[in-house]
C-alpha cells in the first residue's frame, strides 16, 4: 500500500489485525476539537489493530506513513491460533502486558517531562526497537517521520519539535541528515528522557507449564 493509505478508520467495524511486514504505519485518535494524536508509531513486524478485536467499532485509525506491505488476518483465522497454539495464546498475553507497561511509561512521560526528553524518549525507542531488524548501523537509523507527526505524538507543536532537534544538534546529542539520524551520544539521552530501563522477564514457565524459559 502506498503512503498515506489508511488501511482501516477510527469507528469502522474491527474485521482483521494486521501484520506490518515493511514500513511504518501511524495509529492515531481523533480528539474532539479536531486535532489528531497519534498513539503508535508501529514498525515491522509490529502487529496491528488488536486493542479493536474487543470493541464493535474501531478505536484507532491505521495510516501508512511510508510505502507499507502487510498482511491482513480475518479474526476468525487469528482467533483460531488461539485454540490450535497454547504458546502463542501465551506470548501474545505477555506481548499485551508488554504494550502495556510501555504505555504506562508514555503516559508518565507525556505528563511530567519537558518537550526534549520526550524527544529523547522517542529516538532512543525507536533504535531500540529498530536495532533487532538490522535497521541500526553506528548507532544511526532512518526515521522518515515529519516533525509534525512527531509532534502528533508527543503532544508537541511541529515548530517546537524543530526547536528540540536543534537544541539536541547544537548540544552534540543527534546529528540529522534529511530522515538519517544518528545518536551522538546515547548516554545523555537516556539520563535526560527520564526513560524507564525495563528488563523483560526470560523465565515463563508458570504461564506456559513447561518447567522452562
């Protein structure tokens, strides 16, 4: 699908998730004054349109913010791995609790830190995120968001997201060429972003009963 394709609106009946299998896809909100908040940037391999499976209408719309391939999965199909894969039943129970916990520290970060460490907030997620796709080479990535969808995102005004990144420039935090940015110095980033370091749990053989990690 090409960009700006919206693969399913806020309100419509829920008939599918999706699986991001190339590009980056926006999940945004309609507020009541008009504005827009984007509440995801979702990446490859993300999957997409689940908070909706338990809803009779949609609660996001999903936007292609690049050129995207996915897959679209009816929830017939979807719910039937549930009955057929115990495991998988299991990994997407801690997969929500995952998205969950992330939320929470997005929320706290909204709420109570500055226009810049939300930023930072967001550059060191996204590499975080992108670095397991072998889409991260000297602490580099491709970020193609403009500043006014970032600013969807932090709760920011596109003019002030183009004021951090040149704060963070002229402070030798980031350097940017066009949509390239590379993290000059991650370490002030993480202290500064106030960002919550969360160590994922290995051991979950409670939930899948079998003795193992």
């Amino acid at each position: 699908m090409p960009r700006h394709a919206v693969l399913r609106r806020e309100g419509e009946v829920p008939r599918h998730v999706y699986l991001l299998l190339s590009g980056w896809v926006g999940a945004s909100v309609l507020l009541p004054g008009g504005e827009r908040q984007i509440v995801k940037f979702h990446l490859p391999g993300d999957l997409l349109g689940t908070p909706s499976m338990c809803l009779a209408q949609a609660a996001d719309t999903l936007t292609a913010l690049t050129a995207v391939t996915i897959s679209r999965v009816p929830l017939a199909a979807f719910g039937a791995l549930f009955a057929s894969s115990p495991r998988f039943a299991a990994a997407m129970l801690l997969s929500v609790q995952r998205e969950r916990v992330a939320l929470m520290d997005r929320l706290a970060a909204i709420g109570r830190t500055p226009a810049i460490a939300r930023v930072a907030a967001l550059l060191l997620d996204v590499q975080e995120r992108l670095r397991p796709l072998g889409a991260v080479s000297e602490d580099g990535f491709d970020m193609p968001l403009t500043q006014e969808q970032i600013g969807d995102h932090l709760g920011l005004t596109a003019v002030h997201v183009n004021r951090v990144f040149r704060q963070m420039a002229e402070a030798g935090l980031v350097s940017r060429d066009r949509h390239r940015i590379s993290l000059l110095d991650a370490g002030r980033l993480r202290s500064m972003s106030a960002r919550q370091q969360r160590v994922m749990t290995r051991d979950v053989g409670w939930l899948l009963n079998d003795g193992g990690g």
